[in-house]
C-alpha cells in the first residue's frame, strides 16, 4: 500500500513589484483587543445568547480586483507544476519557461487585498443588518426587538454574540457567498490566541497556550518578577544586537504587547520599555527580555487569565 504526504500549499503574490501610490486605500483594521474584552464581557450576561466562531477559508481570493489590472509572472517551477495538472495551459508557455497570467481576484501578497476582502466582508455584514461600530469599525451590531447582537470582525477570523436563529443566519448566507467555511458553536472557544470560556457568572480568558508559544524555543532563567531594578536605566555602552538577533527580539517583543492586552497586565511596565527599543536593541535590552520570558516561565503553572461579567 503507498503512502503519499499531504501537502498544502498557498500561492502567493510578490507585491513588492507593485507601485504603492497607485493604491491610496491599502489598509484595512482589524478588531481592537478591548472591544473583544467587553463584549466577551457582556456576552455572560445574555440567557439567550450563543457564541459562534466562523472562519473563512481563502478570505482574499473570494474578492473580484479591482483598479488597473495586475500582471503576475509564474516562475519556472510553478509553470512545471501548471502544466502537470493542466497540460491544456503548454500553449501558454513563453520561452522563459514562465507563464505570464492577469490575476482576476485579490491574491495575497498583492498590497492592495486586504483592503479589497475588508470591503467585501464589511459590506456583505452590513447588508444583514448589522451596522459598524462607532468607535471600532470591526465591532458590528444589530438590534431585533430587545436582543442586541454583536459581531466582531478581524480578516477571515468573526466571532458573534447572537442566538440560535442569528447563527444560522449567519452560517448559511457565508455558506452562499463563500463556500465552505468553518463553524463552530459553545461556550468554549479558541479566538485570536485566546481560549475563551464563556459561563453564565462570567467569561474566562485563558492565553496559556499562547504564552508557551512564545516561550517555544526559550532556555532562560526563572524569576518571580517580570523587571530590574535596572530596567529604565540605558547603558549606552552595550552592544547593538545583530540584525538577524533585533528581529528576534522585535517580534518577541511584539508578542508579548498582544499578551499584556489579552491577559497578563503585570508585564506591562516591562513590555512598555523593550517596545521603545525594537528598532536599536542592545544586549542590554536583550537582558531585559530574557527577564520577562524568566518571569512568564515562573508563572506558567498559573493560568494566564482574566474575568469579565457578573460576579
């Protein structure tokens, strides 16, 4: 009996190519942390309501492009494999061996799709019913009767506050647009590195999980406190961290912040100041790092959460 690996694979778009002035409106939000908090928070307080996460696979190519048309070169070996599954495309072929295609929706890696899915979903949720936040225009609600609905938007990633009748709603019109989709209904649910545990007395956030990712890879020293004495003080002296090293300590840094807004706000202070040195960190800031995951490893028999709702 053969047995063949499963491969799965994304083809993907070199946007540096393209020109960024030829696209203004390239960006797109995604939800605020807060505003999952306090919804998550009133969510408890709601006998009616369920919680359901729906994930949209291959968000950006469900949009049609837009704008002047985008010319996409497939590589040699991509051709190769072009060909093998659809030999009908060797006419297509130019003598460098690469096919040159004109690209009929949002690709991503092209600058401008996530700008184009944004505007897409934002508009299919509209047409339900829902209107945007006025202050997170990721945040979208809907009144019916005495029961107010709440859906939060960040890509592909929705997670809604409705009841049973909504969900459903909701679960076959993105079934219609979109195709297959995942969804899942409960009071547990997995969102944004968050597990969330949704009780009638209150909402649980646990980021365990993601914490240990963070630490993945990490041999460091425990320590019962995430900062030093020294931790504002800045030795000019100290070496500048190679660049391969400051994009390490870049995005642990960056992790860390999400955590800080998530469920560990005693590593805030910590956090604060090893932001300020991402660009220019020395084996100083690197120290001060190492510190913070020391204390995030101390903890991690704790669970990393926090309680929102009704006591």
């Amino acid at each position: 009996m053969e047995v063949f690996d499963k491969v799965k694979a994304r083809l993907i778009a070199d946007g540096r190519d393209q020109d960024p002035e030829m696209f203004p409106n390239k960006s797109s939000p995604t939800v605020v942390i807060q505003s999952v908090s306090t919804v998550l928070g009133l969510a408890c307080q709601k006998r009616w309501r369920i919680v359901t996460k729906i994930d949209i696979k291959g968000a950006f190519v469900q949009s049609s492009m837009r704008g002047p048309p985008i010319y996409m070169q497939l590589d040699p070996k991509i051709t190769q494999f072009v060909r093998e599954m659809y030999p009908k495309f060797n006419e297509f072929v130019w003598k460098d061996a690469c096919i040159y295609t004109i690209l009929l929706k949002a690709m991503y890696g092209c600058i401008q799709s996530s700008a184009l899915w944004c505007a897409l979903i934002r508009s299919v949720i509209e047409e339900m019913g829902f209107k945007v936040g006025e202050t997170d225009r990721c945040v979208f609600v809907k009144r019916v009767g005495n029961r107010v609905y709440t859906l939060l938007l960040c890509v592909n990633d929705i997670l809604a506050v409705v009841d049973v009748e909504e969900a459903e709603r909701l679960k076959a019109r993105f079934e219609e647009l979109f195709g297959t989709i995942q969804y899942e209904v409960g009071a547990k649910l997995s969102y944004l590195g968050m597990e969330v545990n949704i009780e009638d007395g209150g909402t649980m956030i646990d980021m365990t999980f993601y914490v240990k990712q963070v630490l993945e890879g990490e041999k460091v020293e425990e320590f019962d406190s995430p900062g030093m004495k020294d931790m504002f003080i800045v030795a000019l002296e100290s070496k500048v961290l190679d660049d391969d090293v400051r994009k390490i300590f870049h995005s642990k840094s960056a992790k860390l912040l999400y955590l800080v807004k998530g469920a560990h706000p005693d590593i805030l202070t910590a956090v604060t100041f090893l932001c300020t040195s991402v660009q220019s960190a020395t084996e100083q800031d690197k120290d001060k790092l190492q510190r913070v995951l020391g204390y995030l490893t101390y903890t991690e028999s704790y669970v990393a959460a926090t309680c929102y709702g009704r006591k």
